[in-house]
C-alpha cells in the first residue's frame, strides 16, 4: 500500500484555510468550508472528548482558542458545543462534521496528537478508535499520522488500509524540552517508518536537509513538509518535499 497520488497534488492548508482576522479560526468548519472551495487539500489536527470523540482541535488545553481553560478531554461533546472558538461564533467540530463538510472533493490528512505526554507508548487508545470509527465508510482521500509511532502504529492495527504516515522533526533540544537525548535521537532518525507501516513523512520544513529524509526519499517515499508561511519559503521546500503544509499565504494550486 502507498499514499494516493492525490496527496501530492493540491497544497495541504494547515489547520484548514483559517484567517483569524477574518473571523476564521484554525480547525474550524468555516477554514474546512474555505479550503474546499478553493480547491485545496486540508491538514486538521484531533484531539479526545471526554465521551470518546475526535473533536478537531490543535491543543490539549482550551486556554488559547477559546474563552474558557482546561483540557479538552474533559469536555463531552454537549459541552464542547456550547463553547466558541475565539473570533468566532463556532465551536470545534466534530472530525465527523468535517468529514460532512469535506465528502471527498479534496485529499484530507488527519493528525492524531499525541496523547503520551511525550511521544511515547499509552494504554489509552481512546482517540486512535475516535479517528478509525468515523473515518470507516467515508468515501473520500483520507490519510491520518502523528508525532507519536505508536499511535500510528495502533490506526494500523485497526484499520491496515487506512493511508498512514509519520510526521517528523530533528528534535531539537530547544523546540522540544525535556524530551530525553535517546528518545529525541531514535524519533530524529525515523527509525519506526518501517516498523508501523508508515506510507510517508511529513517533516519539518527546517530540517528538510535531514540525511534520514534523503534515505527515504532513496526510497520513493512521499515527503510532506510543514509549516511553510511564503511563497519564497515554499519554493525551497519543493526542492526536496513532494507537497507543503501552509498558512497565511495562497499558494498556486499546480505547484510543481
């Protein structure tokens, strides 16, 4: 099994094509409503509800996005609805409500956060079985992936023909404290591609030059890239990357 050609088409919008000062925030129905229309691929993050359900949303916290804190696994999903996101009349929607909104007319990449508390192992695979439930039977280009191997290795072991990838980094110390020296050096060389089944990467636009990026790249693997912000910033990524991740410009939908 390889990613859908479709992945490697249109521009991935990050966290949908939101505009917060146009009243869009990030991930939400308003940004996915946006991308589709204007043709672009989507990037979405999900995070758990209290009751069980994949809720699109970036943080684990509700602090920056809207008006109230706290962790968003707390909330059910009545209660999620009753909040707004910041700017906005919305609230987060359901991964659900997306896959509605979206019905197959763009590619979709769904990113599962880490629930670890540091890109580990979990018992708790509450959010893997989110995803996996509402995404069986939707008809459309869907691919998920995550920081954390485990968690993709799961959705592999739920779903095995579901597009899966590894979204990846170099683990620096100063972007990710704490984080122990062995475990940055196993995640920084990609060692589990293999190990879960992984169909491609989506790396961190900084690194890109990364030797363990060109091994895969050896390979035929599809690289995906994030956070690219400009088109100057863009045109150096697709020296390397098969497709970027953006925000806060419109990149040309037949970038080469």
């Amino acid at each position: 099994m390889s990613l859908p050609a479709v992945f490697l088409g249109p521009p991935l919008a990050h966290r949908a094509l939101h505009d917060a000062a146009q009243g869009v925030p990030e991930n939400s129905a308003e940004a996915v409503r946006r991308a589709v229309a204007r043709g672009y691929g989507i990037e979405i993050d999900v995070q758990p509800s209290a009751d069980g359900v994949a809720m699109v949303f970036h943080d684990e916290t509700l602090d920056r996005l809207t008006e109230t804190t706290g962790p968003i696994r707390d909330r059910t999903v009545a209660e999620l609805a009753d909040l707004r996101l910041v700017g906005s009349d919305a609230g987060a929607p359901t991964l659900t409500e997306v896959l509605g909104i979206v019905a197959g007319r763009v590619p979709l990449v769904v990113e599962i956060k880490d629930q670890s508390g540091g890109v580990g192992a979990s018992d708790d695979d509450t959010l893997e079985r989110a995803v996996v439930s509402a995404l069986a039977g939707y008809d459309g280009p869907v691919a998920v992936m995550s920081f954390n191997p485990f968690m993709v290795a799961r959705v592999a072991e739920l779903a095995p023909d579901l597009p899966r990838g590894l979204v990846t980094s170099g683990y620096r110390s100063e972007d990710w404290p704490g984080m122990p020296p062995d475990v940055a050096t196993h995640l920084r060389e990609i060692r589990d591609f293999d190990r879960v089944g992984a169909q491609f990467i989506s790396h961190d636009r900084t690194d890109l030059h990364s030797p363990h990026v060109a091994a895969l790249k050896a390979r035929d693997v599809p690289v995906l890239c994030w956070t690219i912000r400009s088109a100057e910033a863009e045109a150096q990524a697709r020296k390397i990357a098969d497709n970027v991740t953006f925000e806060g410009y419109l990149p040309p939908l037949d970038a080469v």
